[in-house]
C-alpha cells in the first residue's frame, strides 16, 4: 500500500473549544511501524479512528496514495469496509459464544470466503501469534494475553494492508507486555504491512516503532525515528515526554539566575554558539558522578551534588540528587557506591545538553553544521 497522508486535518467536536486534532499534517510511510505517541486527551486515538474512517475530519483531506478517502470539501468519504484497514481495540472484542476458531475466521465469513480457505487462513493467524493451540476454547476461558492475541489473529486473518491497533496492550501486566510487543514486532517484520499504533507509553513506542509522532493538546509535535527523536527532541515537551526517567529541565528564567541555573547560563555563555536559552535539560544516563572535581573531564559542565536517595532496579541504579538548589536524577549501570548525604560532583559532557528557547523550541547549540530543527518532519 502506498504511504498515507493527512493534510491540514482538523476535528472539532462541537461546543466551540479547541479542535480535537489541529491542522495535522502526516505521512505514515507504507511499511512503517509508525507509533502515534502522547498523553491522554492529545488526539492520537481521534487520528487513528479518522484513518479507519470511523469518524470523519472537520477539514482537510486523508488520502492512500493517490486514493482519497476522506474529504469534506471534495464530499468524498470512504467508510471503514472498503478501507483494507484491520483495527484491534483496546478491550479486544472478541465474541463470547464463538470459539477461539469461529472468532478468528469471522471477518473472512463477513467476506464470504469459501468455508475451506476461510478456516485455512485463520488456522495460519492463529499459529502466528502461538495460540493454534486454543483454537476450540472459548474466550473466557482464555487468559488477557491469549484474548489479545485471538484479536490479532482476527485481524491479521483478513490480511489487511493496514494494520490499526489502538493502546492494545494496555490490560496486560508487565510481563505479557513484553511479549506482545515483541509479537508485534515479528509480526510487523515478517508481513511487511503498514502499523499504525496509538500509545501513551513511551517505551512502547521506543521499543516497536521504525517511526514516532508525538502529539499534545491536538497538534503534532515532531515525527522521527525513535532514537533520533530522543537525541534531538524538537521542543521541551517531546524533551520531557519521551525518555524514563524523564529530562532534567532547569529553567534559566530572566536576569542573572543563582544555583544551577546560574551555572548553566555560564557554562552555556562561555561554550556554546547560541544565545541566551529559556532552559537546558540533561537526561539522566548523560549525568555522571564523580568523587572530586578531578575526576571530571575537562570541557565538561560540572557542579556540586549532594545524594539524596540511591533506588537500585536490578540493572542500573537511580540517583535522587540535589545539585545547588535543584533536585535532579542520575541514572548508572555501575554501582555509584554512595549514601544518601555523600557530596560529590555531577557532570555532563557539552553534547548530551540540550538547549531549549523561551518557547520552547530546540537550540542547536553544539553542532552549528546542523540543518535548523523543524516542529515536525515526515
């Protein structure tokens, strides 16, 4: 399938507030993993329903390649069957009185494939996703895991060229997560077909996405591959949205600021090639720790720390830190051997800090080579 496009499309629900998705602008390239990512509330799922065609734009045009399937000021509207699109919601919706089976060829009897082909392709899903097994069960006798499985199944077994999945995995404990989103991620990789997945988890989209766009409040922030998108945040909200724990910010504010923000407009006066930023922010894993001020390189930003929690999660360890008069986090995969009062230093190296303007908006400032950081980029 060719690469789907949303140009200028807005949703408004009535009542005259603020559009559900504003003037969105996005390309899903055909063959991509692409994850629709933000908080609650921010449009994403409203953007996944608009491609089913499940609800229809207020403006703008959706279109498949050269196909358009949605557009008010054209009066074109395709509905969802003749789409080629398969949707998994986030409850499964799987029917109680049929089994795992008769569940999972039920698109293909809609369609009104031969009884024989019909089960032979559903069988196949099922083997897919590894609950052939299961096939004479019914759902509730099924775990969560297994039910969200038959789900896929189900829709695999259409072989649609669009696969749509809103939040699926959000029932699931932590541990059948982790299995799904490595199915998913096999899945993807062995059909090829076009995955359009809408979730608030961040590690979600980190670990199964080839694409991210991340949206808040209706409009789109920035589309990039995930580690580009977590290197080069595009603004302060994708900065602290994507990334666990999240970014230290330090706020610069007006005049000559005491405390870390003091030091940091210092730092950033005396060796960056940018001027005044409305904040500077460090990921975690870029703050390190050491015993003297010694053992930081030189060119670093440094400055005194006191400990004030160590929290061990088995393979790294998360440092509570209170640097002047902020409170920041470090994380490490070697044991940082202190105890909640030591003093210390932290620093971080010139490229692992990110500059942010007063609105918001990324400060190229180590890297004077590089292209200007667009809002977002499909």
């Amino acid at each position: 399938m060719p690469d789907i496009t949303l140009s200028g499309v807005v949703k408004h629900y009535g009542g005259g507030g603020r559009a559900a998705v504003q003037d969105l602008d996005l390309t899903i390239p055909d063959g991509s993993f692409t994850c629709l990512l933000g908080p609650s509330g921010c449009g994403k799922t409203t953007t996944l329903r608009m491609i089913a065609g499940l609800e229809q734009p207020t403006r703008g045009e959706i279109t498949v390649g050269d196909r358009v399937l949605d557009s008010v000021e054209r009066g074109i509207y395709v509905p969802p069957e003749k789409r080629d699109m398969g949707l998994v919601f986030q409850n499964y919706a799987l029917w109680p009185h049929l089994t795992v089976l008769g569940n999972t060829e039920f698109g293909l009897r809609m369609r009104k494939v031969p009884a024989e082909r019909r089960k032979a392709r559903a069988k196949e899903a099922l083997e897919k996703v590894h609950v052939a097994e299961c096939m004479d069960r019914y759902p509730s006798q099924l775990s969560g895991g297994q039910q969200q499985r038959v789900a896929l199944a189900r829709m695999l077994a259409v072989d649609p060229d669009v696969l749509l999945l809103d939040e699926p995995l959000s029932n699931l404990d932590a541990r059948l997560r982790l299995e799904m989103r490595t199915e998913l991620k096999r899945i993807h990789e062995e059909t090829r077909a076009t995955v359009v997945f809408v979730t608030h988890d961040q590690m979600e989209a980190m670990t199964m996405a080839t694409h991210i766009a991340v949206m808040s409040e209706g409009e789109l922030q920035q589309v990039a591959p995930p580690m580009e998108m977590y290197e080069r945040p595009v603004n302060r909200f994708v900065a602290e949205f994507v990334g666990s724990p999240p970014m230290n910010i330090v706020g610069i504010g007006e005049g000559e600021p005491d405390g870390v923000a003091g030091s940091l407009l210092r730092y950033v006066a005396e060796h960056a090639g940018v001027g005044r930023p409305g904040c500077a922010g460090i990921r975690p894993e870029a703050l390190k720790l050491a015993r003297s001020r010694d053992d930081v390189p030189e060119g670093a930003w440094s400055d005194e720390a006191v400990i004030e929690t160590v929290l061990p999660t088995g393979s790294s360890w998360t440092v509570q830190l209170r640097v002047l008069d902020t409170e920041m986090f470090a994380v490490t995969h070697e044991s940082p051997e202190a105890e909640p009062g030591d003093r210390l230093h932290c620093w971080a190296r010139p490229a692992r800090l990110h500059l942010f303007g007063r609105d918001g908006s990324r400060m190229d400032a180590w890297d004077d080579a590089a292209a200007p950081v667009q809002k977002a980029a499909s």
